[in-house]
C-alpha cells in the first residue's frame, strides 16, 4: 500500500481541474453574471451545485463502482458497450475535442488577423495543425499528466484568471442590473440549469480512468485507497472550479454597464478591453488558448486510453494520432456548425449520465441488480432519442406531446421519465422480492 503526500493529491487535484476548465467553462459565469444582475449569489449557488457538485460526484460515482464499464453493466451488458463508446465518441473527436480547437482559434487568433486574413480558411487549418500537433505531443505521455498540468498549465490558468479578478477590483464597477428573465423567477433553479450546459458530468466519467492510471502508476492499488484519493482529487478540482466560477461571475454582474453581450465570450472581451486596454485581447486569447489546450489533451488522453482497451490490437500511441487527425478535420468546419450539431447530441446524452452517477452514490441503498437502472435509464434514453428527434430531424413538431412535462422548456425534461421509471423500478423489485 503506498500513501500519497499531501502535495502529490494536490497536482493530481491540478491536473483534474484543468482537464476540466476549458474554453465553455471560461464563456458560461461570466453571461450568467450579466443575465442574472441583482440575484447573482443565488444564480452562482444553483450553477456551482451543477457545473461542480455534479463533476465532482461523477468522479467519486467512478470511484465507487470500480470503473465506467461497471457502473454501465449494472443496466445491461450492450448497454454497458454502447453507452461509454457514444460518450467517449461525442465529447472526444467527434465533437468536444474539435469544438476546443476551433474555439482557441476563434478567441486566441481571429482578433489578432485582418478580416481579410481572418475569412481565408487555411488560416485555420494551418492554426489547427500547430495546435493538434502539441497535443498530440504531450498526450504520448500521459504517466506525465501531472507533472505537465499540475506544474505547469494550471498554474499558469489561473494566475491569468486571479490577475483580472484582482485588477477589476481595483477599477469602478457599476450597480447591479435588475435580473432578467428565468433569473428573476426562480434565480437558482436557472443558475442550475446553466451549469447543465457545462456537460462536465460526461467529462467526470471520461477522466475518471485518468485519475485512476495516474494513481496506479504511483503504487497505489488498494481499491478502497484508491478510491479515496479519486474523491479527494475531485474534491479539490471542485474547489478551483468553484473558486474561478464565482470570480468569472461577478466579473459579468459588475461589468453590465459596459454594455448588452450575447455571450460570454462578448462579456469578457468587452470586460478586458476596460481593464487593460489593446493589451486585454491578448491576454484573453492567451486564457482560452491554454484552457482549451488542457480539455484537448485531457480528452485525447482519456479517449486513446478507452478505445486502445476496447480495440488492443491498436495501440495507444496510434490512437492518439487518430483522434488528433480526426478532430483537426472536424475542427475546420468552423465554430459555428460544430456547436449547432453538438447542443442537442450532448442534451439527450447527459441526462443518462446524471442518472447512472445518483444510482452509484445510492448504493447502499440501491442493489447492482436493482430494476431501477433498468426502468429509469430506458425511461430516460427514449425521451432523450424522442426530444434529440424532435429538436434536429422535424424542428419542434411534436413540442405540443412535450410541453406539458415539468421543466421542459428550462431543459429539464427527463426529470418526470427518471421518477416514473425509478418509481417502476422499485415496485418491479418488490414485487420479484415476494415472489422469491
């Protein structure tokens, strides 16, 4: 048994953080904070709760059933294949991994090129060459994960970060704007939804292999040590992203007199161009450009070691590669149209996530073999295809069969499905308890 010092659970603490802070999560408080104006605390508590509480529990759920596979099987052994390999596919190359590579693009070179420069299509292509290629270099290596994020990037993240915060202290604010919307209705409820978007739940479940190997490869093997690193590393990852959460939110509350954004990147470019002038810009394409160099390689790293365990006669190394070329061609379809087609995918996905990550933390209450997983997840997957069906093949046609689910239009619909079906579930087992 090999104990861990304090100061090696904090780097893997680091390296979890910053595998988890991309670009989204820089782009999302700061548009809550200028949405949400005078009930900005309550709307932080709601967003913090999902965008960290669930992350944080979706680390200790891997950590608590052993490994994704496991916790996948409880509900069938083909869902148990199919469910891993749609996560790691969708918030791999497909989607997540380009989506950060054309973003860093967008935030960390557009504002520095000519419109001209900046319309011509081998800008990006050749940028996407250069940015791939060093995370392909340094995902080679994953058993230097730690040294590399935690030494390194994440320092580096959130110095950049701590010096806005500070500087925007010093400058005036303005008043707080009356809240708008959801916001002023039910502050919490919205700022809880917001964090949803994060999709952090998903990557919890991908970097959880991560956590693990890294701790492998420092001796520890135990499970029951193993899985009380795991929750302490998540636990501190959660405590930088809470921490960075409500710096970046209220920098968006105290800046909305600079003017209406319709996004968070607007906000803090806007924000940055106050505190420090020209100079600002290139300070913000230096934030996102490393936060989305951190997801990327976390991302290749947690992929390549899924699919070199589900295919071994491919090597690790080969996968690496593959998935970089696969998401520098995804990424030059521009910014745009992979975050059309990615919102909906990852919107009927997470809720199955969510689901899977309460019935592991339930555990003691709740057998393996539990008719719940069954009832609840299938319940959960059909609204899913039927509301992804809905939303892209025929745009809203059958929104008058969904509306009048609670939480439908907040994007919270599944809820009423994951009740019916754990409702289900537990009467299943107790009617095959009496029937033994």
């Amino acid at each position: 048994m090999n104990a861990l010092s304090k100061k090696e659970i904090v780097l893997i603490s680091f390296m979890l953080f910053s595998m988890f802070f991309g670009a989204g999560n820089l782009i999302f408080p700061p548009f809550l904070g200028q949405s949400a104006g005078d009930q900005v605390w309550l709307s932080l508590a709601g967003f913090i709760l999902s965008a960290v509480g669930l992350p944080i529990l979706g680390v200790a759920a891997i950590a608590k059933a052993g490994s994704f596979y496991e916790l996948s099987s409880r509900v069938h052994p083909a869902f148990a294949r199919l469910f891993p390999l749609l996560i790691y596919v969708s918030i791999g190359p497909a989607l997540a991994i380009p989506r950060a590579g054309s973003l860093a693009y967008e935030m960390g070179m557009v504002p520095f090129l000519s419109e001209t420069a900046a319309a011509v299509p081998r800008g990006l292509a050749l940028y996407t060459l250069v940015f791939f290629a060093l995370v392909f270099w340094v995902s080679l290596s994953p058993s230097k994960l730690v040294d590399r994020f935690g030494k390194l990037m994440t320092p580096a993240l959130l110095i950049l970060l701590l010096l806005i915060f500070a500087r925007s202290l010093l400058n005036p604010k303005g008043e707080l704007i009356p809240a708008e919307g959801a916001y002023a209705a039910h502050p919490v409820l919205q700022g809880f939804l917001e964090g949803y978007l994060t999709m952090d739940a998903l990557a919890a479940l991908v970097f959880g292999i991560v956590v693990s190997n890294t701790l492998r490869a420092k001796g520890v093997s135990e499970p029951g040590q193993l899985s009380r690193y795991m929750m302490a590393a998540g636990m501190g990852a959660g405590i930088l992203l809470a921490v960075i959460y409500l710096m970046l939110g209220i920098l968006g509350s105290s800046h909305a007199f600079l003017g209406r954004a319709e996004n968070g990147a607007q906000i803090l470019t806007n924000v940055m161009g106050h505190l420090f002038g020209s100079s600002g810009i290139l300070l913000l394409g230096g934030i996102f450009t490393v936060a989305c160099l951190c997801v990327s390689i976390g991302l290749v790293t947690s992929c390549s070691q899924y699919f070199s365990g589900l295919f071994p006669r491919v090597s690790y190394r080969c996968w690496v590669g593959l998935l970089c070329i696969a998401s520098m061609l995804i990424a030059n379809m521009g910014l745009t149209l992979i975050l059309k087609i990615s919102v909906p995918i990852l919107g009927s996905i997470y809720p199955v996530a969510i689901v899977l990550i309460v019935f592991a933390l339930a555990d003691p209450l709740l057998s393996p073999r539990s008719c719940v997983y069954v009832t609840a997840v299938g319940l959960v997957v059909l609204y899913g295809i039927f509301d992804l069906v809905n939303t892209v093949m025929i745009p809203r046609s059958m929104d008058f069969l969904l509306a009048g689910l609670p939480l439908y239009r907040e994007g919270a619909g599944w809820a009423v499905p994951a009740v019916v079906g754990i409702m289900a579930g537990l009467g299943l087992d107790l009617l095959f308890k009496r029937a033994r």
